[in-house]
C-alpha cells in the first residue's frame, strides 16, 4: 500500500479513497469494465448496423488499435497513476488546456457510456418479454446500478469478478456456437453486404466498415479504468501499467474471436443482418430457443457487471474533476465529497448514475453509441500524442510499466484514430467541436483567468518540467 500511496503523493495528492482492492480484483475490474459478453450483445450489435458482414474486418482492424493504444496507456498510467485517469495524464504532459478538453471528453462519457450499456439491458430484457418498454427496463437498471455502486469498492471489486466468471463462461458458449456451425464462406470478407434503403441487402463501400471502426474501438474499450482505480488498488505503479496491458489483452481476445466466429456462423446474411439482436439470434439457431434463452439471461447478467464497472470508474472520474477543482466553488467541493465509511466518491456516483438514469429513458442504442464512440477516439488521438511527446520532453521521468516497440504504438494509434474519424458522421463530429468548443470557452473564460484557484493545482509544474517530484518506480 504504501508504494501506491507514496506515487499519489508525490504527484501532490493525498489518499483520500480507500487502497483496498487486490491485484487480482483490479483485473476483475478492468475486464468487467471491458466487458467481452456486453460489449458483443451490445456494442458488436452496433457494428453489424455499420458494416454489415464487413464487420469482422472493422473489428479486426480495431482491436489492432486498440492494442497499441493500451500500450501507450500502459506506460502514461505507471508514471501517473491517479483517478483521473486519462485527463490527467493529457494535463501533466500536453498541459492544462489540453488536459482540459480531455476532462470535458471524458465527462461527455461518464454521460452516455453507461447509458451506452445500459440500454442493453433493456434490449434483451425485451427480447425475453416483448411487452416490456426497452427503455424503462434500461432507467430502472441503471438505478439499480448507481445503487451497488454506492458501496465500499472492495465488495464491488469481488461482485464483478463473480459475474465476469459467468460472463467469460457465456462468452465462451457463444464462441462455440459459432465455430462448429459454420456456414458464411470467407467471400463475405472479400465482398461484404449490409442492408442499405428500405431494408434491402447490398455491397457495402470500404468507409462504412472504416466508420464502423471507431466503435469497434468503443467495443473493446474500457482498460483505462485500470488508471481510474488506480488509487484504491494495493500494489505499485509498475502493476498499474501491467493491468492495463493485461486486462486489453485478454478482453480483446475474448471479444475478438467469438464476433468472427458469430458472423461465419449466420445461417442466414438476411435473418442476421434483420436481427436487433444478431448475436443471439446465431446462437439460437446453433443450439436451439433454449440455448438463446440461456445466452440472453447470461448476457444481461454481464451488462449488468459491465454497467455497475463502467459506472465505478466514471464515478472516479467525476469526482477527480472536483478534487482538480475543474468547476466553480462549491460545485467541485461537493463533488469531491467521499464516505468516510466506504470510501465511495458518492455525490459523484449519484451524479453519473442519475444522467445516465435520464438518458437510458430517452435515447436508443445506436444514436448513443456512434457519438460516444466519437468521443472515445479523440481521447485516444490525445494519448497517442501523449505517448509521443512524454518520452521526448519528459525523458528523465521514471517510466515504471514500459511500452514495447516505441514509436510505433502511439503512431499505430493516431493514424488508426486520424482514419477513423474521416469516416464518421458529420452530425456526431459537429456535437463533439460544439461541446470542446463551450469547455475551451469556459475554461479560458473563467478557469485561466484564476490561476492558483482552478484546475489541478496539486503540484502540477509547467508542461515538459523534468524537475518534478517523480512518481515511485518500486
């Protein structure tokens, strides 16, 4: 504890939640946060809407990003392990500005992301009873969610890793389905369709299955929370980097390889392409209603894991923006307000779930998930860069959980995210200069114009200052 506890401080922090969680619990964490079996029912779901059968090939594409993106996070997140995660790494590195937009992506996310997975509890809940409202079932979920999210992480910690067992176990169900039924030749990668106007089933153009990438990305994504919970978890900074890496890893391959072997297994391109819920429909016709049954309940106990990770760690990060004084007084003191008793960040918890309360209520999955995959990129754009500029400016910096292959990743990962982008919605990129714009406004309108006060003010020297105090390597 105290290894984790000396790199806090000397980033300037004090310990403020509880250092509870194990190395094996943060692993549990992370991988729910990943979520393979949601993120297939629901996210993958997404992809089939874009890309059609090209989405193997989308998914392919975005799990090698998303690799080299975990390995940039790897290395930032050992030298900088705090719960603000990712914007605090963009601000220690890239400066305040900089840092600030990427608060203000991540806050866009603590909105919609959860709702994102939540919604899908709705979804299947409506495909086992079709009389049930998706999105009633979806808010009352959520609820449910901000609720257990409430309590003391450590009892969070051992709950996800009880229902990510029973999630790799489904997981695992639906990838056998799909490789010993296989029907799809390998042509539906050289010549994919997707359904176009009217319902009707043809080719598919190269930049649907390069826009359907970013929420490929958005499917797989989720390790960063091993950064987020990196002050509740024993062990060191080095062990911060490495369950990262870890966690991506196995999550990408448990996603990966049951998706391609789902789509391959489609009995039919038409039925599958129809389905709202394609993967349980392939696996229905594999082993029978039963066996769909089985999967669907499996899968909502899996969103659910997801929903309660994916809420924890935004709950983190909501309340580091209050503890970096990102808002006007007292709004970022009640945000920062801690339980003595269970160490849980609650206002922040309440905040997070309520938002995503409201929206599961009003929006559908696939609006929700193209726009926050929108914003997933662009944080993953500011990291690479991160990645790139910390170990050229910052060189003398202990770099406890080092990358392999430097510079490839983070240049793997900005042309990925760079290409990604060209190809997605013009409504969904205007939102998100629309919501950077405002934060940049706010920010030099009234966080610069009080220095001092505002915005991470623990012992943050000017960008590139190799003379700071350094984080603990051991």
């Amino acid at each position: 504890m105290s290894s984790g506890q000396d790199s806090l401080k000397a980033l300037g922090y004090e310990q403020e939640l509880h250092r509870s969680v194990s190395p094996l619990g943060h692993i549990s964490l992370i991988l729910s946060d990943i979520t393979p079996t949601a993120s297939l029912l629901v996210i993958a779901t997404a992809v089939v809407a874009v890309a059609g059968m090209g989405s193997p090939i989308a998914f392919v594409i975005g799990c090698f990003i998303a690799i080299n993106v975990a390995f940039c996070m790897g290395e930032l997140g050992s030298m900088f392990p705090v719960a603000g995660g990712l914007f605090s790494i963009v601000t220690r590195v890239l400066g305040r500005p900089a840092g600030f937009v990427a608060m203000i992506d991540y806050m866009g996310q603590a909105v919609f992301l959860p709702a994102s997975v939540a919604i899908g509890i709705g979804t299947y809940v409506h495909s086992l009873a079709p009389s049930i409202p998706e999105n009633v079932i979806a808010g009352v979920g959520m609820i449910v969610v901000t609720g257990v999210c409430l309590l003391q992480i450590r009892f969070n910690s051992w709950l996800t890793a009880l229902f990510l067992a029973i999630e790799l176990l489904v997981v695992s169900a639906i990838a056998l389905a799909g490789f010993t039924h296989l029907h799809q030749p390998l042509s539906i990668l050289t010549h994919p369709t997707a359904l176009g106007s009217h319902g009707l089933i043809g080719p598919i153009a190269a930049s649907a299955i390069i826009a359907a990438v970013a929420t490929s990305l958005f499917s797989v994504n989720g390790y960063d929370s091993g950064i987020n919970f990196a002050e509740e978890v024993l062990g060191s900074a080095k062990e911060v980097g490495r369950a990262v890496v870890t966690a991506a890893l196995v999550g990408i391959v448990f996603e990966l390889v049951p998706f391609v072997a789902i789509v391959f297994a489609a009995p039919s391109v038409s039925a599958f392409l129809h389905s709202g819920t394609p993967l349980t429909y392939v696996a229905g016709t594999a082993f029978g209603s039963n066996f769909k049954t089985i999967i669907t309940v499996g899968g909502l106990l899996a969103i659910f894991n997801a929903s309660v990770a994916i809420t924890l760690q935004f709950a983190r990060i909501v309340w580091a923006s209050g503890r970096d004084v990102a808002w006007p007084q007292p709004i970022s003191s009640w945000i920062a307000k801690v339980d003595s008793r269970r160490g849980a960040p609650w206002v922040a918890t309440l905040v997070v779930g309520v938002l995503a309360t409201i929206l599961c209520f009003q929006s559908s999955l696939i609006t929700v998930v193209t726009f926050t995959a929108v914003l997933l990129i662009i944080l993953y754009g500011l990291i690479a860069v991160a990645a790139l500029v910390s170990r050229i400016q910052q060189r003398n910096l202990p770099r406890p959980s080092k990358m392999p292959l430097w510079p490839l990743p983070p240049v793997i990962a900005l042309v990925g995210v760079v290409l990604a982008l060209t190809q997605q919605k013009v409504s969904d990129l205007i939102t998100v200069a629309v919501l950077f714009g405002v934060g940049l406004v706010y920010y030099y309108g009234f966080v610069a114009r009080r220095p001092g006060r505002y915005w991470i003010q623990a012992d943050l020297p000017e960008p590139y200052d190799t003379n700071r105090p350094l984080p603990s390597s051991e």
